[in-house]
C-alpha cells in the first residue's frame, strides 16, 4: 500500500496489486527510476549523471516505453547490462536482482 500510495508502484488497471505476479526488468526500472528522482530531488547533484543519461542499449531502442526508466536505472548503477549491453526488457527479474537494486538505491539514498 505505502508503495502504490507513493507512486513508485502501480496497481494493475482492475486495482489489484497482485504480488505474486512475475516483474520483469522494465517493471523493476520503472519503479527504480521513480525512487531514483525522489533521490535526485533531495540532493540534485548526486543525479545530475542519470537523469541526463541516454544509453544504448542492444535490445532496447529510445523510441520504447520503458528506454528512459531503464537508462536511468543503469546509468545510476542500481541496474546491470549483459555483456553485450542487452538490458532484456522482458526477462524476469530473480529475487537477487531485486535484492541488489534496492540494496543500491537504499545507499543512493543515503539509507546505507
């Protein structure tokens, strides 16, 4: 509930939240992003790097909906690229990976 109140997260169109649903990369980059300008709000400077970031990506163009959510996401380090710089938009995300990209948006913040 604090998550969807704060709009980091958002219900699904029938307002389920739906915990047990599989996240893919771009749904955890989407809700990274969102915390990541809560951040960059608080202290401008540290995000002056990712918020004008515009990463290639070799499976993720500019032109799609979750480009700008994911280059913020890598360009601050909470989020990783494949060797080839693959971002694999749709891959779901293991709970290690949610583990570590919270883990570095908590000492982005300032938390750790």
């Amino acid at each position: 509930m604090n998550v969807a109140r704060a709009g980091v997260m958002e219900p699904f169109a029938n307002h389920a939240f739906q915990p047990r649903t599989v996240v893919r990369r771009t749904d955890l980059a989407q809700a990274a992003a969102r915390l990541l300008a809560r951040i960059a709000a608080q202290g401008p400077a540290r995000a002056k790097g990712w918020e004008s970031a515009r990463l290639k990506f070799s499976d993720l163009s500019p032109n799609h909906l979750a480009y700008p959510a994911a280059s913020v996401a890598v360009a601050s380090g909470v989020m990783k690229t494949t060797a080839d710089n693959a971002f694999q938009p749709s891959r779901a995300v293991t709970g290690a990976e949610a583990i570590e990209t919270i883990a570095k948006i908590e000492a982005l913040a300032g938390l750790r």
